[in-house]
C-alpha cells in the first residue's frame, strides 16, 4: 500500500489569485492570536514578553490524560465527599392515660351549622334617587 502525498489545498480568492492557506499558516505559527487568552497562532500559551511558557504539546496532554466523562475507579482523597453523621433513632417514651377525676368535665357541644344568609343585599334603583357624575350626564343621550 502507497501512502498519498498530501493535496496541498489551494484557494481562489475574490481577486483571483492563488493562496495556499497550509503555507500560510505554517508562516505565522509564532505570532500572537488575536484575543485574550495569551497563545500564539499554533495553540503555545505565552508568557510575558511574548515568549513560549507552555508548548502546545503538554497542554494537550493535560487535556487527554482523563477524558471528561470516564470516572476513575479510586477516589482521591481531596475529592472526596465527606460522610453523612447519621445519629442514632431516640426512642419514644410511651405516654401513659392519667386517672380520670371525679369532677364533670364539660364536653364540647357540637356546633350547630346555621344557615347563611347573604351579606349584601340588593336593593333596586328607583327614580327618587339622584343620578350623578356621568351616569347623569350620559342619561339624555339614550
């Protein structure tokens, strides 16, 4: 089996020309992105002055040492929940009837329901009384 050379992707831009954009990019590898996350064009983050405090290479390695849904088998000790304190069941002390008295004692009577009446009444309207405001107004225009 015989490996393929890679196609080299050339674009065609508004204008006409040819631009190889893998060329391109290999060319500004080392220039600073645009943004503020302090990392070159190749993924390096930088440190001051624009120099190379961790290649792209150990940030990728950091990121893939556990994927982000695998849960390890061992807990580690500074993760780890602590347990619940459960404190044990106090028992209930059985109450004991208390010795009726020979004095009556008043059983509550039951109430009586009583029928409800309305609170408000109706009362008609009648010619006698006076018609204010705009009911007086609004009375000729019928």
């Amino acid at each position: 089996m015989v490996a393929r050379a890679s196609r080299k992707r050339m674009y065609r831009t508004m204008q006409g020309r040819m631009v190889d954009i893998e060329k391109l990019r290999a060319a500004n590898e080392s220039v600073q992105a645009v943004g503020n996350m302090n990392v070159n064009a190749r993924g390096d983050q930088l440190g001051p002055g624009g120099q190379i405090a961790t290649p792209k290479e150990v940030i990728m390695q950091k990121y893939y040492e556990q994927p982000k849904g695998m849960v390890s088998d061992t807990p580690t000790k500074g993760k780890s929940m602590p347990t619940p304190k459960v404190e044990p069941k106090q028992t209930v002390q059985k109450m004991t009837p208390v010795a009726k008295t020979e004095t009556k004692q008043q059983e509550p009577q039951p109430k009586m329901e009583q029928e409800s009446t309305p609170v408000a009444t109706f009362k008609p309207k009648t010619e006698s009384t006076e018609k204010k405001g705009i009911d007086a107004a609004l009375d000729g225009l019928e």
